[in-house]
C-alpha cells in the first residue's frame, strides 16, 4: 500500500516532467509559426492544446486522489500541493502558446514579426525556450541551483521585452500600428512564459526547504 | 478541537473575501489612476502591493496548516485545494491593477488613455470591477447561479476588447504608437482580471460539485 503510494507520488513528477517538454515543444512551435509565417505549425499548436489540458487534468486528479486517500504530511503534502500550483502555470504556459500561436495565423500570408523585430522575439523565445527547460529540470532532478540561474534568465528577458519597446518607440517605426500592437502582446506572452518557468521553480524550493523564496 | 477546526475553514473563506474585495479595490482604483491621470492613487495601489502580498501569504499559510494537521477529506479538502488555486487568482489580479498604475505613472502629467479610447478603457473596468464583485459573492455565499452569470460577463469583456482594437486598427489612430501599445496592453490587464474572477468561480463550482465546469 505504501509502496503504491510512493510510486504515485513519483509518477505524478514523471509527468509534471513530461508535460513541462510538451508545454516546451508547444511554445518553440509557436515561435516558428511566428517566425517562419508557417500556419500549418500555427494550426497544430492550437489543436495540440486539448491534449495538454487532458494531461493536466490527469495528473491534477492524481494529485487530488492522494490528497483525499493517503492524507499525506511534510514533503509529501508539500509536493501534492505544489503540484496543483505548477499545473496552472503549465496550463498558462500553453495558452499563452497558443496565442502566439494566433497571431501567426491572424496575419498570415504576411509575416507578423517585421525583419527588425525578429532578432529580440527570436532571442526572447530563445530564453523562454531555455526557461522551461531548466524548469523540467528542476522539477524532475529538484536542484535549487539551477532555480537561482532561472532568476538571471528572467532579468535578461526583462532587458530584451525593454529593448523590444525601445525599438517600436524610438519614432522609426514604419511598420503600422497593427504590428506594433502584435509586437508589444507577444513581448508580454514570452515574459509570461518566462514568469511561470521562475514559478515553477519557486514551487519546487518551497517543496524542498518548506520556504518560498522571496521574489 | 473539531469546533476549532471548523472555525478555522469559515476564517479562511473570510479572509479570501476580504483580500478579494481589496484586490477589487486595487483595481478601481488603478483605474482612476489611468483615466484621470492621479499620480497620488497611481502610488497608492503600487504602494499597497505588499499588504495584500502578505494577507494571501496568511490564509495561504492557514490552509496548509490545516491541511497538514487536520487530514481533511471531501469538501474541506476541496476546500482548502481551493483556497490555494485562488489564492494564486489573486495575487495574479492584484499584479494587474499595478500594470495598469504604473502605465497611468508612465505617462504622467500626459493621460494614458486619449479620449476616444477613454469609454471602451472605462468599460472594460466597470465589466471587471462587476466581475471581482461577482467572484467575492460567490466565494462567499457559494452562489452558483452567479458563477453562470460571471461567464456572460466575460463575453461582453471579450466584445469590448475587440472594439478596443478594431479603434485602435481603423487606420484613423492618430494618438500615436505609444497609446496603441499601451491601450492594447491594458485592454489585456483588464481582460486577465475578468479570466482570474471566472476562474475563481469556477473553483468554487468545483468546491460545491465535486466538478470542474467545462470551460
């Protein structure tokens, strides 16, 4: 009995794990049908969201069953409830995909990154890339090492969304409103992604000292 | 010992109620910031961040303790689940009411808002401060009628965000780049907050039911 318990604790972080790289594979998608103006991409991500969201439930009602069965303590229930903390960062995390996702398509055939913009989204969704990344693998290998690096990904995410700004206001702008706009949302949703990969780490501090970081 | 446990559920549904009628508060508030350009209150709700940071902190804290000393089942456990997802609903509406404040601070002395955008700007807080109002109702009462009306509420969050853009993409825009960007960030704030309120009573759909609302 005991024995089955620990096995479902240990397979509720196999598929945190697994579910994080789908939630990776979803945004670095994204970001080539953004990029490459490739809506059959743009169009996969979005239909692939069901299949997130399932997973996601799975794994929360596995959560919730051990909760409500085996009345766990310590680490234990720290792990339980950080668990049903980071699915909702996923679930966000793939949403935000999605709207990515979107935009993509909405402009298509047109590209909906100008040339000029493409450097920073392109190095924007190389860091958010990389965030989540680290993120599977502080969940799967619980190393609070790598959390403390996740926080200096996010300050380079921040200089790159302030450069992004910079370049649509600098008043050489001459790519229209519309792009403006997309540009100034997708900034947003890769700082999104970004904000919930440092979440997910802060979770898994919090589940091995029993202390959350301060932000 | 069960009495006081029992007491201890009601503080924390309490206390959940308070910190969401600051958070709607907050938001008002920032809202004034914007569209009469009050630096005053613009610092006000910037400034109070950490007062509501620590009241979510508290219950947060209560509902672990119970969770770890009272080894609550059915709905005390959901519950107590409850409380932590919307917790995190809280903490991400309050975040939102600072982005809005701190754009009304940007462009200080200079309204944030030009006056074509100021109705659909002043619309959309109305829907999402009517939505936090719902959202604290419903955690309060367990009102599931009004979780089904919250979801009404949020289509017409969703029109107005639409007419936002389509102002802001008539090719007629002549307020500049800037307030495009801003407007179609706040149009998105506020968007976020009505989602945190309907995700709110949608837990406590699932609190009651057993049952996660199809979204």
């Amino acid at each position: 009995m005991r024995d089955q318990y620990y096995e479902q604790l240990d397979q509720i972080v196999d598929e945190l794990v697994l579910i994080t790289d789908r939630v990776r594979t979803a945004v670095a998608a994204a970001t080539t049908a953004l990029l490459d103006t490739d809506i059959a991409t743009a169009e996969r991500v979005i239909g692939a969201e069901t299949t997130i969201e399932q997973s996601i439930d799975e794994v929360e009602e596995r959560a919730l069953v051990l909760l409500a069965t085996q009345q766990p303590v310590a680490t234990d229930l720290r792990q339980l409830v950080s668990t049903l903390r980071m699915t909702a960062d996923l679930q966000r995390m793939s949403a935000l995909a999605i709207h990515v996702s979107k935009i993509a398509r909405r402009r298509a055939p047109e590209p909906a990154v100008p040339l000029p913009a493409q450097p920073l989204i392109r190095a924007m969704a190389k860091v958010a890339d990389s965030m989540i990344g680290s993120a599977a693998r502080i969940v799967s290998e619980r190393d609070l090492g790598a959390a403390a690096d996740l926080e200096v990904e996010d300050d380079e995410m921040d200089r790159l969304r302030k450069d992004l700004f910079r370049l649509l206001l600098d008043g050489e702008w001459d790519h229209g409103i519309d792009s403006a706009i997309d540009l100034a949302l997708l900034g947003r949703y890769y700082e999104r992604v970004g904000d919930h990969a440092v979440n997910m780490a802060r979770r898994v501090v919090y589940l091995v000292t029993g202390e959350l970081p301060v932000a």
